[in-house]
C-alpha cells in the first residue's frame, strides 16, 4: 500500500480537512493545534482506512486462530473515553465474553482536544495516570503502572488506532459519518459516543440491506442512507458518561454481535 507523502495533491494532516481554492494541497496550520501539523505522515481518510485495515487484519488474524469475531468499535474520543478508559474493566457477567478479544478501537478526535487534555491521544499519553484537576502536569514518560485499564489492554495487544481529525466545526463527526458510510457494510460496527447530534444523524440515516436509499430519489448529499447490517449504538450520555455503565453497555453489545454470528 502507498500512503501519501508531502507535497501531494491528497496529501493531509489531518482527516476530513477542509482545502481552500487558493491551497495546493490540505497541509494547513488551521486545522492541527501546536507542533501536530507539522508531521510528514497523511492523515487523510483514505490512509487512516489503511492503516486501520492493516491493523485490523494483523489483529482479527490473531483471534480467527481461537475462533474470535473482532468488532470495530468507533470512539468519539473528543467526547468520551480518554479519561474515563484509563479505569479498569469490570470482569465479563457469567456467560459473556472476553470483550478485549472481539474489539478494534478506532479513536476520533479534533484539533481542539488538547483544550481540555494535556496532550495529543496515542500509544503512549492514554497510558498516563488519570490526572485530577489543578494537578501538575504529568511528563511524557510517566506511564501507568497499574497494568490493566482499558486502555493498557488495547495497547498492549494492538487493537486501537488514533485517528487526527480537521478544526473545523464537527471535524471529527464528519469524519466519522464517512467511516461509517464506508465501513458498515463489511464490517460490524459499534459507534460510542456522546454527541447526541451525531446519533441522531446517523440513526436516521440508516436502512436495512436491500432496501432503496433515499440517494436515488434525492440528488442532495445529506440524504444518504447508511446500509447496516451489523450497526450499533452506545449513547455514553445516558448513564452520564461513567466508565461502568457505558462499559457494560459495549460489552453487552459485543457479546449480541458475537452471538449473532454477523459477518465480519
């Protein structure tokens, strides 16, 4: 696979970036807060697909051996999980399983993220100790030593990806909306979130399979329909975005997929 290099026409720093006439290309200090923008890695949507794909197939290679189902789960991170993942996991219900063992993280985030978090999410920063408000700040390298939060889980076993998404206003829920346009129909997926817009959005943009979409009978391109055979929701504002519930919640979720027995 080739990603994009800089000085590309695609070439982009962020995914879902907006180019203006005048701009050859979207490499834009607009769109990425402090030294983010400056990489040399394309961040467009199309590249972030690979390198999600790629990861997602190392990963489902790995479970398909057990006979696991791997499940793409979407976090809304600019909403939802960045704190609240650094908590460790309540122990599956009897008869559940693993959830770790059937789950891709894929993260979305904004350019505003780090307003309200000290850094940009990765590998390494959602390994931080939960930092409580008016602390000092953590440095870099001071990682967390408790071993088994979610996110450790993730990292350490390589299913989670960060994806970095335009400033603009719903950068990173436009991006999503194309991941799930793209992705739904060959992969299940589990989309949690805190932005009720977004559910709202996509909820009633969804059809079942085989059944007209709206695009043939209306040219507009918010009309487009989302096929989704294997699509669901965790709206993280109904229990008030504590880590347990939503947890339970996914868990629950990925467990019915399982059993379902849905493509992956």
């Amino acid at each position: 696979m080739r990603f994009h290099q800089p000085g590309d026409p695609a070439f982009s720093v962020v995914a879902g970036a907006v180019v203006d006439n005048e701009e050859q290309n979207a490499m834009s200090e607009r769109l990425a807060n402090g030294d983010g923008w400056l990489t040399t890695d394309c961040h467009c949507l199309r590249c972030e697909s690979l390198r999600v794909l790629d990861k997602l197939q190392s990963f489902q290679h790995v479970h398909r051996v057990h006979g696991g189902k791997v499940i793409l789960v979407l976090l809304d991170l600019d909403n939802f999980g960045f704190n609240q993942f650094k908590s460790v996991p309540p122990q599956p219900a009897a008869g559940e399983p693993n959830c770790f063992a059937h789950i891709f993280v894929w993260c979305f985030f904004g350019s505003c993220f780090t307003r309200y978090h000290s850094f940009w999410p990765s590998d390494e920063t959602v390994l931080l100790p939960f930092q409580q408000p008016g602390a000092a700040p953590q440095r870099a390298g001071a990682l967390c030593v408790t071993g088994d939060s979610v996110w450790k889980h993730l990292v350490l076993n390589k299913q989670v990806h960060f994806t970095p998404c335009g400033g603009q206003s719903q950068g990173a829920d436009n991006v999503i909306v194309e991941v799930v346009r793209s992705f739904s129909l060959t992969h299940p997926l589990i989309l949690v979130t805190g932005d009720n817009g977004l559910l709202q959005y996509i909820s009633s943009h969804t059809r079942s399979v085989g059944k007209k979409s709206r695009r043939d009978d209306d040219s507009r391109a918010d009309t487009v329909d989302f096929a989704s055979p294997n699509l669901d929701f965790v709206n993280t504002l109904v229990s008030g975005k504590r880590f347990i519930p939503v947890w339970r919640d996914l868990s629950s979720k990925v467990h019915q997929m399982v059993a379902s027995g849905r493509r992956t």
